[in-house]
C-alpha cells in the first residue's frame, strides 16, 4: 500500500473505527476521499456499504457495540428504547431508530440487512424528546412509552412505565398523550395507559399508580392490553 493511502487509512480507523462515514464528510478533511476510500475498499480494508458509504470496520459483536461505536446522529427509539428503559425486560427482535440523514438511514438499513439484522429506520427533520443513556442517544421515558402505546407494542410500553413506576411522573405523562391515538383506532393512549394502570393495581393489590378506573370499548384492543399487562405482572 501506498504511504499516503496508509496515512489516510490509519487516520480513519482512529477517528472513525467502527462507524459508517460519508464520502462527502471525508472529503472535508481529504480532497481526494471518494479516490482512497475506492481503493481501500477494493484492498479489502474497509466495505462499501452503498453509494456514497463506507463502513471502517472494527470489533463489533452486536448491534448495540455497533450503535456504540457509529459516530452518525440516531436515536434509539420505541421498543428498542423500551429495551434499555425495562433494563432488559423485553428481548429486542427489531431494532428501531430515527435519523435525521435520509442517506444515513438508507446505509443504516443496509448495513444492517447484510449482517442478518433487522432494523427499521424513521427519517424526522426535527427530533426532541432524547436523553443520553449508556453512551446512546435515547428516547425520554415519557415519549418511549407513548410511540410504544401508539404502535401496539404493548408489552414494551407497560414493562417500561412498571420497572420505572417509582420515578415517573404519571400526570405530566399523560397529558403529553392526550390527544394522541393508538394507530387504526380511535382509542386515546391516555386511555390506555390509564386502563393498564388500573389492572397493574388490580393484579398486584397495590396501589401502585394513581389513577382512576377506565373502560375501552374496543373490545379487540382491549384484550390485547389486558394480555400485555398480565403478561408484564406475572413475569415482573
């Protein structure tokens, strides 16, 4: 290998080891980037994800060293946020995360469809609502919980608000969701979250969130709820 391509090569794995990058980024620091990214990626040294992406390899066994270690702006969001709010109560079959990059998401997707990963990726323009936990840019607690409530994912949202019923703030919660609704219904996830709530203290005879009895007329949600809850209790 050429010195300088050597050089360049050695620069990227420090600065950007384990993280997808962008032609267009690296040219900032190296007018020749799209010419010695070509060329490594030809020698084996670094893989071409997709047009305009590289990714420079390093040790990574999973998909959260992966998330750990890629240097690109994302959110771990809903029931993969979930995961890390339940400390582990659910296991995570698809990854969830939101950018901000449309072609960052699209290696992101790639990336991931390559390794036998499963991923879905939600390009917003402005995101909010995120705190930095274990190293990772995350969903709040409060919005985890009702984008988990909004999609079905039932058995995330509640293992979430019950592992961290000592520290969140029911009220504020609910009036972030108040008019929002449980995707294909016309069921409030205010409603919902009240009506799990209600059987969580039903199930444990305690009182452990203030709230008051609720109904869901939708019978078909409401079974799917009262699964998830029970489900929640009895593994908890």
């Amino acid at each position: 290998m050429e010195g300088y391509l050597q050089r360049f090569y050695e620069k990227l794995k420090e600065k950007y080891g384990g993280s997808l990058v962008k032609v267009e980024e690296i040219r900032k620091i190296e007018p020749n980037a799209k010419e010695y990214l070509n060329k490594l990626a030809r020698e084996g040294l670094i893989e071409r994800v997709r047009w305009g992406w590289y990714w420079i390899p390093d040790e990574i066994k999973d998909p959260w060293e992966f998330f750990e270690k890629d240097k690109n702006f994302k959110i771990i969001s809903c029931q993969t946020a979930a995961t890390l709010w339940n400390l582990g109560f659910m296991n995570v079959g698809t990854f969830v995360v939101k950018v901000t990059d449309k072609s960052y998401g699209k290696a992101l997707e790639e990336f991931f469809k390559k390794r036998g990963w499963r991923i879905w990726v939600e390009v917003v323009s402005k995101p909010t609502s995120y705190v930095k936990l274990n190293g990772l840019l995350v969903e709040s607690l409060d919005e985890t919980i009702i984008e988990c409530v909004q999609r079905w994912a039932f058995m995330d949202a509640f293992a979430a608000l019950y592992v961290n019923r000592d520290k969140i703030d029911l009220k504020t919660l609910l009036k972030k969701c108040y008019w929002r609704r449980i995707k294909g219904t016309n069921v409030r996830v205010k409603q919902a979250i009240e009506y799990g709530c209600h059987l969580i203290n039903k199930l444990t005879d305690k009182n452990m969130f203030n709230v008051r009895k609720m109904e869901i007329k939708d019978e078909y949600l409401k079974g799917w709820i009262e699964e998830a809850v029970e489900k929640v209790v009895e593994l908890a």
